[in-house]
C-alpha cells in the first residue's frame, strides 16, 4: 500500500461539534447558561425526590423506590455540580473586573509620576 492511503486510514481524532462554539461564548455567556441550566435540573432533581415520596405513599415497592431516589438525588447533585460551575464564571468576571481596573490605576499612576517609576503592566492575571 502507498503512504497515502495509510495516511487516509487513520482515523484522527475529532472535537465534539459543540466544543468550537463553546469556546467561542464569552464569559458572561456561559456564566448565564450554566445558572439558568443549574436551576432547572436542581428543580427537576427535586421534582423526582417528591414524586419518588409520593409513590412511596402509594404502596409501591422498596426497591422501585429506592431506584427513583437514587435517580432524584444523581440528578439534583448534577445540578449543583452546574451551579459550582457557574460560581467559577462570575469569580472570574468578576476577578478581571478588579484586574482592569488595577491595570488602568496603574496608567493614572505613571502619568501622574510623569515617568519616573518603572511601570509593570501585565498582560493577563491568568496567564
């Protein structure tokens, strides 16, 4: 076989269709999407737990149940684990928020100074 189609029949590996465009959201964009999502599968978590009770009430047996509040409660921690996440996107925010504005009271200082100080600017507290 040529080295052509050995090249061809590798199979390279591939990003999932959403990455791209998840990576491309803003901050503030992802921080919105993860707490409205956090609160629906928190509330629907919630949602399985009382229906789970109420079919204990009704006489259904130990195992049904226990199976359906193990699904309630893997669901209700899902939601929390999207809501921690949300926690890390305002944090963020808001983290480049206060580095802005140190960066521009830097600036202010330097003018003020006309020069005489040595005047470190980053480029990015994350990097």
């Amino acid at each position: 076989m040529n080295q052509k189609k050995i090249k061809d029949m590798i199979v390279k590996e591939k990003k999932a269709p959403g990455e791209k465009l998840i990576k491309k959201m803003s901050l503030r964009t992802k921080w919105i999407l993860t707490s409205i999502l956090s609160f629906l599968i928190i509330g629907l978590g919630l949602s399985f737990f009382v229906f789970s009770w109420n079919r204990l009430q009704i006489g259904f047996d130990k195992a049904t149940w226990g199976f359906m509040v193990l699904l309630s409660l893997a669901v209700f921690y899902l939601g929390l684990v999207f809501y921690g996440n949300s926690i890390m996107y305002a944090t963020e925010i808001r983290s480049r928020k206060i580095w802005k504005q140190k960066q521009k009271d830097l600036k202010k200082k330097r003018f003020v100074n006309k020069g005489t100080e040595k005047l470190n600017i980053q480029k990015s507290p994350q990097s």
